[in-house]
C-alpha cells in the first residue's frame, strides 16, 4: 500500500531541481529564482539608473545618442538641478510646498473622515431608507437640471431643492420604509472607487469654478481625500473588524463616550492599520496627474503638473530637468515609505484583500 | 464612603453625583449632546462628502452627457438633446472613434462573432436550466449583452482587419495588461517567497516603481524606448531597425504603454500576494512535504488555493484601476498614432480638451458602464463563486 | 481487537514491518544556540517513545530532524538499516501529525485524508476506499465531504490522525497532537492514540510537554532539558528511579517535595529536627526528595520534622495537604476523610526507602539514604 518510493531519484535531472541538503534549495531551482529576481531587478533599476544619470547630462549628452557611465562616456554636470533649484526656485518650491501641503492635508482628512466612517460601520447598526436616498437624488437631479438648463441662481435652487427633499422625506419617506443595512452603506462607499476621474472632474470643476474656488489648495485637497476615501474606508473596515471589541466595551462600562473610545482605544490600537492605509493614500494622493490638472492653473500647481510643465513646447522635452523633478518627487514618498516602515505589519493590505 | 443620608458620595474628582444638584458644566453638556448623537457624527461627514463629491458629480454628468453644453457669458447653456451624443459615439460620426472603423466581416470575424454568440448563448440556456432567479438572470443578460457587444465589436473590427476605437483600447490595456501584470506579480511573488538570500533587498527594489508618479513613468519609458537616443538604440540599430519608430506603428506603440503600466503596476500585485504567500502557515508545506509532494504539487495543491482569494480580489482591484489608465497614453503616444492606444478615458479628456462637454460626459458615461458591467459581472461571476468553493 | 479477518491479516503484516530507527549523536545549532545536544535514542520496532520536556528545550526541534524537515548539524537518524540523515522528508516514508493539525482548509475530509496517496499518483479507485477504510478506523467515515472548519477540534485531530495512518508508513512522528483539545476530549483521545499505535504496531515517537501523556502512552519515555537526554526508560523506571534532580521534579503531579540544606554530623537539619543520612560527607548541600504519596502528615513531633500546615485541599479521592517549612512549601497526599487546621504545627513521616537524595550542585543523585531513626 505504500506507494512512497523510498528511493530518491538519480540524474542530472534530480541533481539539479532536488535540494542537495535539508532546507537548502536545488541548484537548478536557485540559479532560475535568482537569475528571474536579479533580471527583474534590473529591468526596475534600469530606468531609475538612466533618470538618474539623466538628470546629470547636459542637453547635447542627452540629444546626441546615449551615454551610459557618468565620468566615462560624459561629464556630468549639475546643470538642471541647478536650474531648478537656483535659477527658478521659486517655480519648484512653490509645487513642491504645494504637492506636501496638497498630500498630507488630503491624506490627513481621508484617513480621519474615512476612518471614522468605517469604525461606524464595523460597530453601529445602520437603516438608512432606500427612499430617502432616492428622493435625495431625483431632487438632485431635477435641480441641476434647473440650473443648467434654465440658468436659474444655484443659491436658489439649494434652498428650494431642500425645502422639496425634506418636504418629500416627510411626507413619502416616513410611510414607505426600504431598509439598507450596513453592508449597502459599505458597498456603496467603497464602489465610488470605480469611478474614473474623467466621470466626475468636469462637474467638480464646474463646482469649484462657480463658487471660485479653482486654483486654490483646499479644492485639490478636498477632491484628493473623496477620491481616496473609498480605500481608507475599505481597509479600515476590516482592520476594525478584526479588533476584538472587548477593549472598547471594557471603555464604555468606565464610562468613555464614543468618541473617546474611538480616539483612546479604537485608533492606537490600529496604528498598523492606519500606517499602511496613509501610506498608500498618500502615495496616490502625491501622484496624481488628472484632476490637478483640471483644479489647478497655476497657484496651486503640484509636482506631476511640474514634470508635465518640463515638455516645453519648442524647446522639445527638458530631459534633464524632468528627470531631476522625477527624482526631488520619488524622495518624500521614499521617507514616507521608511517612516511608516515599523507600523506596516505586513498583513494589513492582506487582510482587507482576503475579503 | 456612605454619608448619612445615604446617597454614594464618590471623593474621586470629575465624578458626577448621581442627582443634580449642581448643574453639570457646558463642556460636559457638550460632550453628552456629541455622544448622543455619535452615530450621525461617525458617518455624517463622509456620506456628504461623498454625495458633493461623487454623487453630485455623477449626476451632473449625466445631465450633461443628454445635453450639449455651450459656454456663454458668465456661465454654461445646456440644452437637452437626448441619447444624441452616446448615438454619435455608438452609431454616428465618432463611431469609428469610439467602437472602431466597420466593414464587412471577414471569414474570421463571423468565425469569432458565430463562435462568441454561440458560447454566450449556451451559458444562458446553461443558467436558465439548471438555476433560476428574476435577479440572476437579469444580471446575467445585462452581462451577455455587453460582452456579446464587445465580441462582436472585435470580430468587425480586430478580426477584421480594422482598426478598433477606444473602447477595444480600453479592454486591450485592462486584460492584456492585468494579465501580464498578474502573471508576473504572482510568480515574482512566489520566487521572493522562497527560502532565498536578499529577500528584503528584492523586496524593497521591486516597490520602488509604485512611488513614481505615472506621469513620470510615461516621460521615463519614452526616454527608454527612444530609437535613436535611448539607451537601446544601439540595440535597436544592431538589429537594423534604426528608423524604426514604435509610436508609428499601433502594436507596438500598445505594446510599450502595456510595459510601462506593467513596470507600475506589478509592484502592487507583488507585495500583497507576497504577503499572501508568506502568510501560509508553514505547517501546511511542512506537511504536504512529509506526505510526499514534489515541489509543484505543494504549489499546485496547496499554496496556490491559499492565495487564490486573495489573489481574484487583487485583480479585481487592478482592473477597475486599468479601466482608469489615461496618463501614460497621454503622456507616451498622445494617444497615437491615430487613435490607436487612445483609452476611453483620453478619449473623454481630448473631448473635453475640444469643449465637447457632451462627448466627454457621453464617453465617460459609457466607461463608466462598461466598467460596472465587467467588474460586477466578474465580482458576482467568478469571486463569489470561488469563494464559495473555498 | 477487531475481529474482522482482512484488518487481522493486514496488522499483521504491518507489525512485521515496522521500522527500527535509531537517532545517533544528533545535535542541532542555530547559530550560536545549542537547540539539541547529542541526542542517543534507538527506537525499538513497534515502540511508542515519547518525547518529554518543558517548552524551550528542544524536542519539536528533533522531531523535525528526524522527520527531515530540519537540517542535522551533525550526527545521523537511521530507518531500519537505511541512513536517511541526509534524506528529504519525501523519501522518508514516515507520517507526522502537526500540533495545528495542519488540515488544509480548502479540501475536504475526504480529500485531506487522500492528500498523501494522491500526491504519489495512487490512483482514485483504490484512493477512494483506501480514504474510507482509515476514516472508518479513526470513526471519520461519516463526515467525509466537509470542511475542516466545520469540525470540531477532536474530529479534526482524528482526520490528521487517519491522514497519517491512511500511508502505512514505516514510523509516526507527532508533535503534541493533544495539547489544542479539552482536558476531557484529551483523555479520550489519549486512549484512541494508544490503541490505534498497538493495532497498527507503527513505529511512533511523540512528542509532548505533559508528563501524564507521556505515562499513559508510551512504552518508553525520553525525558529532555535545555536541548540535553536526561533519561530515557519505561514510565516507571523514570518515576520511581530517577537519575536526576530535574526528572524527579519533572515526573509526578503533585510534583515531589524538595528540602535543601547542608549536610552536618551526617544528617540534615531541618529545622529543630534532624534527619540521618549515610553516604554523605558533611558540608556537602544536598537536596533530599519524596514523593507525596509516600508520606504523611502527623502528629507534630511524632514525624521526621515539624511543618506548618498552609491549605488542605480535598480533590474528591484524597486530599492534598500543603505545608511550609522555612521557605519550602512540601504536598502531602493523605485520605479523603484526613482533617486539619489551617497553620497547624504537624509533624511530617516519610518512608526512607523511597526517599531520593541529589546533590543541590549538579542534580545528580547521590548514592546515599535515608537512615531510620
Ligand atoms: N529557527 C530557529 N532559530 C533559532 N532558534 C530556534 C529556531 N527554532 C527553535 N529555536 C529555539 O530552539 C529551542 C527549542 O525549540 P523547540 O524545539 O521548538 O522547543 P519545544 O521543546 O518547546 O518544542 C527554543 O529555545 C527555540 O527558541
Ligand atoms: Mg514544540
């Protein structure tokens, strides 16, 4: 019955791709993992070994065919960096200070709105009804399309469209009763990561532009942190979730209100959860192309506008400026990343992708 | 403890006696008032901001994608006009824009289109008899419409000999590129699991390209992918192909843009499924090993069924991201030539761009759906299936 | 015994089979860490050796080396006549039952069980009833299709269980198999583990920090410390004569009661008492043992030293007395009925002849009693 054969195989075969110790790999299995990781290591350094160098080269090292080892094939010269942060700091400082300010006040916000968000969801029951939410959007709807449509004062129409909505909420929501549960609220909050920018950016621009607000810091940050607070709620869902509640039912019998329970208890003790979480965010947050591009003209312009802006119409593309913005850019996120490094219990992403 | 009259006098400071004498502070007031109505509080602020962010905005979106909206003094027109521009992006005009340029058939377009029809239908005669529900089956033919639609779209156009429009650009970068980028994830992920000498090292190296904005990584593999100046170009003249230029030719100009997604996005798969790997209990191994199995059948039998939920949900997340890519085609190709790696997501910003409101709202629209159609499917359709299986 | 003729026939078979193995000299080091140190065990074909010792000192640490899923720094393990020092575990031919049961979560009973006949390519037929007939002997055969979280933690120790027997390999190896179960589930299971290693007369080795396991079950006990043997005998030679101070503290629940002191005028003053020894020099520190069930409490005077009573607890069958001398706290067992007062002065009797002497230094038990008075 025994149908191990006991015998270990022999040939080149078994000597390459079986462990000639206990715990060690096969000579064969190694030499492929190594040689796959090392390729892809250098098919990642590569580019960042050339945006590097780049940023060391002068125009004519750049435009007349590549040169590969700085001090070997060309001089390198601080020429951009020089550029960028001594002849037009002003310009560089001002996105720079804008992308720290515009991230972190995002991300800040998100992970606070958002976290509060999903610790109410992980504990308190809710039973939001269904019509409600749908009168809520067909006054919506119905008044947009006033404003639009007829040009009718937007001050107006919010103030008739809530008379309206509470009116209706009255008078058919309180009869017709369609529970949500938790679950809906969730599913709901963390779908809107679905959406595209490019679906929502032109009525957010619109927005901002009527109450004149384009340009300015707090339309990017309040735009970045409801992009990203689908992933804070989402995360942080779980990470609640998976502490256990005694903690804070041991802080409600001593008499702490919710609020500090969530503050004294509930938030230390998710310090790994909140460190991947606005690490992640932030690194979304400090990347992002699209909607600074819409929201800001020239005030509030972050970095990735700033590397965008180094494609300077006739002048052809400043390689060597862009490079240098690339890397000032890739520095923050690097501190960030090793900062928040001791929190990151590598199971946190984990958790929340399990399901 | 217990004074005469009886009543518990607590001499611990801040405590509240139990009748009220005195009135307590306005802070404390305030306090009591704030926890009283905590659960609005929790959640209040992120449903309006989702609702002024998102919901608005939806709305808003598509009010405009009915209409066509002109700027005027001070402000904008819009005038209603119906399913005009999706009609024009489906039917119209821009149909070769958005769906593709359409011919005939060839014998291999009916071919594919006969065989996708075919496969489409026998899945739902399949569902309808052996299960039945008014929801399921709704859901189900929403699912068998889209994905009939988009198969026969291909059939005319790509195996057809035509070229195919945004959305065709759209899927090609979200499957091909997530599968590449899934496949390669999983097995970097697999290999740096491994018993190896610089895990962390391959660790922190293969993270590196996920801090880099995406704008950066299209200048950067524009720089790579330079026939004439780039660091390849020596090779690309060796092979004699000096003149060469890949953005000119559509393959090969999707194919770049699908590198350089790929070199961003594979980090992300990496480091969870990473995670998920090393979060195998090592008993497990341990005792597929005692028990016999070769290296490929503790992977086979027992690793890869402890990630594979983990594994479906992160590629549902980077397909709903894929759906969104538009900086790198932007940036790399400026969708080119042609239209030939423009995303549906460029496509609404070049309308945009022109002050097309109506498009670009019409074209988001429709992104949007698609993008609904095939996550909810893929999410209903294969998820929960597998986790039901789990 | 089971009666039926085909179970008879094959236990037979698989008795003659089993496998001598011998751990030779076997050391592990991690790093600078000593985690076992030169360890000698021949283990008899058929014989269920246990492995005993506190948590830390190595044992989970030999078994994995001997089920090859460790390296051996140096020494070798032997099957039968096969060394299989350097051999993957895969070519061991041996079965191990994990302290988390290590069932995989995502195949079902069924499945579990097969896992190690699939993976050699059996084919499903015979995997089949080869599956049903190990469930049926652990009493699984009945909840073949679920899932491993929906069992409780006794099934799913008996399907590790049938997994490891359904392979009929030439040794078992089991790392605290019991220590996830109930206290009352774990006495039976005990029994079941006991029966099923005598039917099917595999060699076993098992592992476990629980000395009453380790009496129950085995046929010979090894009883280990900071990665070292100490002993190594029947459950009663290791109870009745141990080698060591750290075994004599180890085996026995209560465990035995200790008094320190130095030895003067050939005794050992214990208090105003003196007890006599022989063998002894003076000024050695010696520590004199026995057990609690081999003394009693007295009259105060009429014993070989006085004490002071702490607690009196009554357990049902007998009641546990709890005394204190100096800094020493010493249990006596006495009948159930026994009556006395709290911080009562008693007097302590013990029988010399199964008294233990070690010397307080190295442990080591001195060849040297009790002398009556
Ligand atoms: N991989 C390892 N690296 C370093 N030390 C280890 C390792 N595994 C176990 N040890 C140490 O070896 C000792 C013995 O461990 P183990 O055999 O697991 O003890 P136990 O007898 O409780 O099963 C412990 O002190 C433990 O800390
Ligand atoms: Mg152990």
């Amino acid at each position: 019955m025994s149908n191990v054969s006991n015998v270990p195989p022999r040939g080149l075969f078994a000597r390459l791709f079986e462990p000639p110790r206990i715990g060690a790999m096969a000579p064969g299995a190694k030499f492929i993992v190594y040689t796959l990781l090392l390729a892809w290591s250098a098919f990642v350094l590569f580019p960042i070994y050339w945006l590097l160098i780049t940023s060391v080269k002068s125009a004519a090292d750049v435009n007349g065919g590549p040169v590969y080892i700085p001090f070997v094939d060309f001089i390198p010269s601080l020429h951009a960096w020089r550029e960028l942060f001594v002849v037009d700091y002003a310009d560089t400082l001002r996105a720079y200070v804008n992308s720290i300010i515009i991230s972190l006040a995002a991300t800040a916000l998100a992970v606070l709105i958002g976290s509060m968000a999903a610790y109410a969801l992980a504990r308190i029951r809710y039973q939001p009804n269904l019509i409600t939410i749908l009168l809520f959007v067909l006054v919506m709807a119905a008044a947009l399309f006033a404003i639009g449509s007829y040009g009718v004062d937007w001050r107006l129409v919010l103030v008739v469209g809530v008379g309206i909505f509470y009116f209706l909420s009255k008078a058919v929501a309180s009869r017709v009763h369609v529970p949500l549960a938790n679950g809906d609220i969730l599913f709901w909050m963390i779908s809107q990561r679905i959406l595209a920018p490019i679906v929502v950016v032109v009525p957010i621009y619109m927005m901002f532009q009527s109450v004149r607000m384009l340009d300015t810091h707090l339309a990017i940050i309040l735009t970045y942190a409801v992009v990203n607070l689908p992933i804070v709620i989402w995360l942080m869902y779980d990470f609640f979730n998976s502490i256990p509640k005694d903690l804070e039912e041991s802080a409600q019998l001593d008499g702490a209100t919710m609020i500090m329970t969530f503050r004294e208890i509930v938030l230390p003790l998710s310090r790994a959860g909140l460190a991947a979480t606005t690490l992640l965010v932030m690194i979304l947050c400090w990347n992002e192309y699209l909607l600074a591009l819409f929201l800001s003209t020239a005030k509030a312009q972050t970095m990735p506008i700033l590397v965008a802006a180094m494609n300077a119409g006739e002048r052809g593309i400043l390689w060597w400026s862009m490079s240098v913005v690339i890397i000032v850019m890739i520095i923050p996120v690097v501190f960030m990343a090793i900062v928040l490094q001791r929190y990151i219990s590598k199971g946190v992403l984990l958790g929340a992708v399990k399901g | 403890m217990t004074s005469t009259t009886g009543r518990v006098v607590n001499s611990q400071p801040g405590y509240l006696p139990a009748d009220n004498s005195q009135p307590p502070s306005r802070r404390f007031r305030f306090n009591e008032w704030l926890d009283g109505h905590a659960r609005q509080l929790f959640i209040t602020p992120a449903v309006v901001m989702i609702l002024i962010f998102s919901i608005f905005p939806l709305v808003a979106s598509l009010i405009i994608a009915f209409s066509r909206v002109r700027l005027k003094a001070g402000g904008y027109q819009v005038r209603f006009v119906g399913f005009q521009n999706f009609s024009k992006q489906i039917f119209g005009s821009e149909q070769f824009h958005f769906l593709g340029t359409f011919t005939s058939l060839t014998f291999l377009g009916w071919a594919v289109a006969l065989s996708a029809t075919g496969a489409i239908l026998w899945w739902m005669f399949r569902y309808i008899t052996t299960g039945f529900s008014v929801v399921g089956f709704i859901g189900r033919l929403i699912t068998a419409l889209v994905i009939l639609g988009i198969s026969w779209m291909f059939a005319a156009t790509f195996f057809s000999g035509n070229p195919f429009g945004t959305l065709g650009v759209t899927l090609f970068y979200v499957f091909i590129g997530c599968a590449i980028q899934f496949i390669i994830g999983l097995a970097l992920a697999f290999l740096c699991s491994q018993p190896i000498r610089g895990r962390n090292f391959f660790r922190v190296v293969f993270f590196i390209p996920m801090m880099i904005t995406p704008i950066g990584v299209g200048y950067l593999f524009r720089m790579m992918a330079d026939t004439t100046k780039g660091p390849f170009s020596p090779a690309w003249q060796w092979f004699g192909l000096n003149d060469f230029a890949w953005a000119a030719n559509p393959w090969t100009a999707r194919l770049f843009i699908i590198i350089g997604d790929s070199w961003q996005w594979i980090p992300f798969i990496f480091i969870i499924l990473l995670a998920a790997f090393e979060n195998i209990p090592r008993d497990y191994v341990e005792a597929g090993q005692v028990d016999g199995a070769s290296n490929w059948q503790i992977f086979r039998e027992i690793s890869w069924p402890q990630v594979m939920p983990v594994a479906v949900t992160v590629m549902l997340i980077r397909v709903i991201e894929g759906f969104k890519i538009v900086d790198l085609p932007n940036i790399m190709t400026s969708g080119g030539p042609g239209i030939a790696t423009e995303s549906m997501s460029l496509h609404s910003l070049f309308a945009w761009r022109s002050l097309d409101l109506g498009q670009s709202a019409a074209i988001a629209y429709l992104l949007l759906f698609v993008t609904v159609v095939i996550c909810v499917s893929f999410f209903n359709l294969i998820v929960v299936n597998r986790m039901r299986r789990i | 015994m089971n009666t039926d003729m085909t179970s008879a026939s094959e236990t037979d078979t698989l008795a003659s089979d089993a496998k001598r193995l011998s751990i030779r000299k076997m050391n592990k080091h991690y790093g600078e860490f000593h985690a076992v140190k030169d360890l000698d065990i021949e283990v008899e074909p058929g014989e269920f050796l246990v492995l005993l010792g506190p948590s830390g000192c190595g044992k989970s640490t030999a078994l994995r080396m001997i089920a090859g899923l460790e390296e051996i720094t140096s020494g070798e393990v032997i099957m039968g006549d096969r060394d299989v020092t350097h051999v993957l575990p895969k070519y061991r031919d041996i079965a191990m039952v994990f302290q988390s049961y290590a069932l995989y979560p995502h195949k079902t009973v069924a499945e579990n069980i097969g896992f190690p006949l699939k993976v050699t390519g059996v084919p499903e037929e015979q995997r089949n009833k080869a599956v049903f007939d190990a469930a049926a002997q652990v009493q699984m055969e009945t909840l073949l299709e679920r899932f491993p979280r929906e069992l409780s933690g006794g099934q799913r120790q008996r399907v590790a269980l049938a997994r490891a027997i359904i392979r009929r390999p030439s040794a078992f190896l089991m790392d605290e198999p019991l220590s996830n179960l109930d206290a009352k589930l774990r006495g039976f299971m005990r029994a079941e583990l006991k029966h099923m290693q005598h039917e099917l007369g595999v060699t076993t080795i098992y592992v476990t920090h629980d000395q009453i396991e380790a009496m129950t079950l085995a046929h010979r006990v090894a009883i280990m410390k900071d990665g070292e043997l100490q002993q190594l005998g029947t459950p009663a030679e290791v109870y009745t004569n141990p080698v060591n101070l750290f075994v004599a503290g180890f085996m026995g629940s209560p465990p035995m009661n200790f008094l320190e002191g130095n030895v003067s005028e050939s005794g050992l003053q214990v208090g105003n008492d003196k007890i006599p020894l022989d063998g002894v020099e003076d000024g050695m520190a010696i520590t004199l043992g026995f057990r609690p069930e081999d003394a009693s409490v007295v009259e105060a005077g009429q014993g070989r030293f006085d004490a002071m009573v702490y607690t009196a607890e009554m357990t049902g069958d007998l009641t546990l007395v709890t005394v204190k001398h100096g800094s020493s706290i010493l249990t006596i067992k006495m009948p159930k009925d026994f009556m006395v007062d709290y911080n009562q002065n008693v007097g302590i009797q013990f029988d010399s002849e199964l008294s233990y002497l070690f010397s307080t230094g190295d442990g080591a038990r001195l060849k040297a009693n009790v002398v009556d008075s």
